[in-house]
C-alpha cells in the first residue's frame, strides 16, 4: 500500500467517523430520558475525539456538523 492509499483509507475513516457522530447529534437531540442523554452524549464525545484525531494524522480540518434539531415524533 503506498503513501496515497493510506492517507484515502484514512480520510474515509475521519469521514465515516463525521457521519456517526451526526447520527449521535441527532439521537442526542431526540433523547427523552436523561440515561439516554448520558448514553448519547458519551458517545459523541468519543466519534469527536476519534475524527478530531484522524483530522490530525491528515493535518487537515473537517467541517463540524451540523446541530440536530429534535424530531417530531
């Protein structure tokens, strides 16, 4: 594996790391009880910390995503 590829492997990891912490935004937004809450928020913490990461090793920014608004439902 050359230098190209894994620097692609790894921004498809920050990039997939993005896209889970927006579904965490959103379930934190939708949560209605404060263990969930905890739960989700727990979570978000760790996708952050984990695309925050990747965003160093490529020496790069991601966009940060966008708030979740709670669903009607």
């Amino acid at each position: 594996m050359d230098t190209d590829q894994l620097v692609e492997r790894i921004r498809i990891a920050r990039d997939n790391a993005l896209e889970a912490e927006k579904q965490e935004r959103q379930r934190l937004a939708d949560a209605d009880t404060t263990d969930l809450q905890q739960a989700a928020s727990v979570r978000l913490a760790t996708r952050q910390a984990v695309r925050e990461a990747l965003d160093d090793v490529l020496d790069e920014t991601s966009p940060e995503p966008e708030k979740a608004q709670p669903s009607d439902g």
